[in-house]
C-alpha cells in the first residue's frame, strides 16, 4: 500500500485526476469505478478541467457505481445514479450508456446485486477503483464487521453512516435510506488499482486504522493492505494520526 500526505483537497483532487487522465491515455475506454459524497469532488472538479481545457479526451471512458440507497424513488436527486450523472457522467460529456450501477429500485435485490456483479465481470473489471472512507472506516457501503469476501450485496446502514449522510437530505436523518447495495469488499479488492481518497480531520482515525492497523473486518478499509497495487491518498488533517 502506497501512501500519499498532500496539503490539502485540492491538491489530492488534482493528483487523483492526473492519474485517471494517464490512464484513459492509455486505455481510452477504462472502467472507472467512482464513489458518491463529498470526498471524491475535487477529483471529478480536476477531470472535469482537463476534459475542458482540452488536455484530455474522456469521452471513451466507462464508469461504474460503487453503492446505490435502497428504496428512494427513481430519479431522487440524492439517488446514486443520479448523482454520478450531475458529479461524473454530464461534466466529462459522457452518454447515459456510458455507466452502470446497481439497481436500487429492484423486486428482486438479491438477483441485482448478483447481476451487478456480472455486470462489471464482463465489462472486463474495474480498472480503477475510486474510494472514500468512512468515519467508521467503511469502503462502499461494507459497514464494519464485513465480510473481507464478500460480494455485492444489501446492507444496513449503520447510524453512524445514517448521521454522516444526513446533510445530503436536509440534516433529516429520517429522511436517509436505511439500506444499500453496495459493491463487497471482495468486490471492490478486483478492481485493478485502489485509489482512496480521505480528508479533513474527521477521517484521521480510520485512515490510522486503515494504514497501521491490523486487516481486521472491524475497520473495512484495512482490506486494502492486501491489495498489490492500492494508493491511499490524504490530506495534512486526515493523516494527523498516521505514526
Ligand atoms: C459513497 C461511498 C462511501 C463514502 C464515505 C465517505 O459512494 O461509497 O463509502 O465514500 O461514506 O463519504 P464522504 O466522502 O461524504 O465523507
């Protein structure tokens, strides 16, 4: 595991894009697995730049969802699909068929999240794999105590999670769905190159525990120790913990 102290959001956004825009360079039409919520923006703010200053050319890429909520009505602005769309898929000028995610909306969960994963199998696999972190040291949806194998599947989320994502529904926890699909941890470990972003100071002790600790299913981004390429990129705050 690789890890990288910038100096600020910014500055980890900009590194961030700077390596997807090598990739696409190199692999035009790569699978780019993205995260919702704050963290990711300055990475998609930096790409979205160099698409228009005419730096780079992303109009080939593919992107994948990470998690989806269960339950909101298709549509939602708060919905994951939706918010790829506004963060991602608009920005770059990508098509609409240009992405996939799993289906919130189902009958059957169980048989999206089954075929979620096919999906992103015969896509040919993720190639790079954008993640957050919680102040839980959740990645995707995989709350702790997770399993390190597991798959796509439903989850609950936890109230601390519900807490943190409240401020995306008016500070209303009641109003934030209590469960997801997310993408498992085995899931996720597929995914050619691991690329987590983490800032500000809320996020210092899971990044210690991430980083430092053991690979235990109480923190879940410890996983990405035993990932061969994973890079773990924080800010000053977030790495104030780190030894
Ligand atoms: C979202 C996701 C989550 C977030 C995490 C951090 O798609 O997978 O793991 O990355 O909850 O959220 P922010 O960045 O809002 O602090």
């Amino acid at each position: 595991m690789e890890v990288v102290i910038v100096p600020d959001a910014k500055a980890g956004g900009e590194l961030i894009a700077e390596a997807v825009a090598q990739l696409l360079r190199r692999k035009p039409d790569a699978l780019l697995g993205v995260a919702t919520g704050s963290t990711p923006l300055p990475v998609y703010e930096a790409l979205t730049a160099k698409v228009r200053a005419g730096e780079l050319d992303a109009s080939a890429a593919r992107i994948a969802q990470l998690d989806e909520y269960v339950g909101l009505p298709a549509g939602h602005p708060e919905s994951y699909r939706a918010t790829v769309l506004r963060e991602v898929v608009e920005p770059l000028g990508l098509g609409p068929g240009s992405f996939m995610g799993p289906d919130g909306s189902a009958e059957d969960v169980q048989a999206a999240c089954a075929a979620y994963d096919a999906a992103l199998a015969s896509a040919g696999g993720v190639d790079l794999q954008l993640l957050g972190i919680g102040t839980d040291g959740h990645i995707g949806f995989n709350e702790p105590c997770s399993s390190l194998a597991s798959r796509t599947r439903i989850k609950t989320l936890t109230e601390q999670t519900i807490k943190d994502n409240a401020r995306f529904f008016d500070g209303d926890v009641g109003q934030v769905p209590r469960h997801v699909i997310t993408q498992g941890i085995g899931t996720i470990l597929e995914a050619r190159h691991l690329v987590l972003l983490a800032t500000g100071e809320g996020k210092a002790d899971a990044v210690a525990a991430t980083v430092e600790g053991p690979v235990a299913a109480v923190v879940p981004a410890s996983a990405l120790q035993r990932h061969p390429h994973a890079t773990v990129v924080v800010d000053e705050a977030a790495a104030s913990k780190l030894k």
